[in-house]
C-alpha cells in the first residue's frame, strides 16, 4: 500500500491502518486551515441590509 500524497509505500502498521505516511500527514495538517492562493474569498458586510433588492421580506419565505 502506498501514501495517497507522496505514492511511497507505507511500512509501519499504523500508517497502513491510517492510509497516509506521518510525514504526510503532518503536512497536511498545517495546511487543513489554510485557504488556497486560488480560492476565492467572501467576506460578509455586517452592516448590510438583509434584503435582496427588489423583493419585500413578506415574498421571502425560505
């Protein structure tokens, strides 16, 4: 069996049972909460309406 990351074989037991090396897997984890340079963001303005324009809140049931 083989790192799904880096395709080296895996060796220890515990690396076979988690299907990823501990190298891996580490760097993995530093990148878990970081957003690709790719990505695209969305930031929401707090002092917005909560409105959509042109339709009255009562025609808005969700």
């Amino acid at each position: 069996m083989n790192c799904p990351v880096c395709n080296r074989p895996l060796k220890s037991p515990k690396s076979i049972s988690k299907g990823i090396g501990p190298v891996c897997e580490r760097k993995l984890e530093k990148l878990k909460d970081k957003a690709d340079e790719d990505q695209l963001k969305m930031e929401l303005d707090i002092n917005a309406k909560n409105e959509l324009q042109g339709v009255s809140q009562k025609e808005t049931t969700f």
